[in-house]
C-alpha cells in the first residue's frame, strides 16, 4: 500500500530521522544494484539450453582426420550423496542423465559416432519386429535384410565420482538502528572423470577428470523498527541466486570431452585433419592446463597402430 509523502515524514520524525532515512535509502540502492530485475514468468515457454564458454570451445574443436565410433554404455552417478532434508531422503544431488549428456557433449564436438549401447536391448527389440512384420507367417521366406549395426572403435566410461557441499561458505551482514542487510554465499564442487578404451586390446587410451564449482548467493535486506509509540515499521527485500547442478556436471564433461580429445591428439591416438590446427589457440590454451601438473611418459599407442597389429 503506498503511503502519502506527509505520513511517511510524520513516522520518520524523531531523533534518528535523518540516520535511519539515509539507511533506508542505502538499503535500497543495495537492493537495486545487487537484484537481477524482474524474476522470467513462470510459465514461459520452453528454450534450448543455453551453451557455456565450454560448449562454445567444444563445437569449434579443430577437425579430425576421421571420425570415430564411441560407445558409451553408461556413465554413473558414483557419488552416492543425497539432497540435504528438508528437500528429499531420495532425491540424489547430481542428476542421473549423465549419460545422455556425454552422448550429447561426443556428438556435438563433432569428433565421434555415437552408437546406441545404454539401451542396447530395446533397439534389438525394434529388429526384432521389423523382422516379424515383414514376414508374418511365413518362416521359409528369406529375412528382412537389415544392415549390421556398427561396431565402435573405442568405449567411453566415467562417472561422476564425486559431490562436495560446502567447499567454501561466507558473507557479511550488518544492523543498525533497526536497519539490516546481509549476504551469505555457498560453494559446493562436482568432480566427473572420462576414460577412453580401445575395444580390441582393452588398453585404456587416456584419462581424464575434471572439476565444476556450483556457486549459490542469498542477498536480503530489511528494516524492523518503531517509528512510534505504537506504529511498527517492518520491510524485506530479498533474493536468491543457485546455480543449476545439472548444468554444471554438463560443463564438466564437455570440458572432459575436450581434454580427452586434445590430449589424445598429443599423444598420437588420433590426428587433426590439418596438422597446423595443433597450433591453434584453443588446443593451445587446453594443452597449457597440462596433466594435473604431472608429465605422464609418452608411450601410448595409437588406435590406428593398434588395428594394423590386429
């Protein structure tokens, strides 16, 4: 309810009127500079996933000689951490489609095939039936010639491994005659690890992990103080900022992704299409971030050698 201009200066008259005045106003340039506007309508209608820095550096790797065939039969929340109460006793902190994503984050580098093996079963189901419908009852008539399905070159295995909360909490508050504002921050952290095995040998070809920071922040202020003898003067303004959990085990395995890509070129695994694109800013800036500070031996053998001796 808006209040007349005489009856507001009527509650804040007093010893203090000018104090509590320039802290009111304090508060709310606070509040404006710090909110994020008005929050989406509830029910906006639906949008694609907005793409990171990550996403961006993974759909302009430079590209292969040739692509190759990745199969990923799963890739499994390993962390075993549940969601604090009162949120849920059965709701996990980390999302269980982390398979689905790494199918996403090989196809969208542009670098693998992926090929359907998490549910292998109900793609030979579908065969089955085409088979059946095409020759309903006659079993002499010669089978429906379906083409074989692709045998992958190398499987991709991995898990996210591991879920803290509360790497690092914090914030700052103050109050004053009554006047209040605060701000508190969380950071949790999620850790997902890639591996990639040759099919033929079962040599694991490189290794990779990566970590994601997930960064949430509370912003309030308030006023709770008499103005008068019986007239009490109380105001919250407030706002909270999560990122999403899922978005980053998203980044996290897109950054992966492109690490196992950028490493395996430089152990000779696979190759560039152009051998100058080693050169290029972006397998530069990757190849700087080193192995974890250790310098593993060079003795890897290539997915192409490894066919020739086979």
């Amino acid at each position: 309810m808006e209040i007349p201009a005489r009856k507001w200066l009527a509650l804040v008259a007093g010893r203090h009127a000018a104090t509590m005045i320039a802290a009111i106003n304090t508060v709310i340039q606070l509040a404006a500079c710090a909110a994020p506007g008005t929050p989406a309508a509830p029910h906006g209608n639906a949008a694609l996933t907005p793409a990171t820095a990550i996403t961006r550096d993974l759909v302009q790797l430079p590209p292969p000689r040739g692509r190759i065939v990745a199969a990923v039969y799963g890739f499994r929340d390993q962390t075993g951490q549940y969601k604090p109460s009162p949120d849920s006793s059965f709701s996990t902190s980390v999302t269980q489609g982390a398979a689905s994503l790494l199918i996403k984050a090989l196809t969208d580098s542009g670098w693998f095939v992926a090929v359907e093996r998490e549910n292998l079963q109900d793609l030979l189901t579908e065969r089955k039936i085409i088979r059946a419908l095409e020759n309903p009852g006659d079993k002499s008539a010669p089978g429906v010639n379906l083409p074989q399905l692709m045998p992958a070159n190398i499987l991709i295995e991995g898990g996210v491994i591991s879920y803290e909360s509360n790497v690092r909490t914090g914030g700052n508050g103050a109050l004053y005659l009554g006047i209040s504002l605060s701000e508190q921050y969380r950071i949790d952290q999620v850790s997902v690890t890639l591996r990639s095995i040759d099919v033929r040998t079962g040599q694991i070809l490189n290794s990779v992990s990566t970590t994601k920071t997930i960064y949430s922040q509370e912003l309030k202020g308030g006023i709770n103080r008499f103005v008068s003898f019986k007239e009490l003067l109380q105001m919250e303004s407030g706002y909270t900022r999560n990122e999403p959990a899922q978005l980053c085990v998203r980044e996290a395995i897109e950054a992966a992704v492109v690490h196992l890509v950028v490493r395996g070129v430089r152990d000779g695994l696979w190759a560039f299409d152009r051998s100058e694109d080693m050169a290029s800013p972006l397998v530069r800036r990757y190849l700087a971030e080193g192995y974890d500070g250790v310098a593993p031996s060079l003795g890897a053998t290539s997915v192409d050698e490894t066919d020739k001796g086979s």
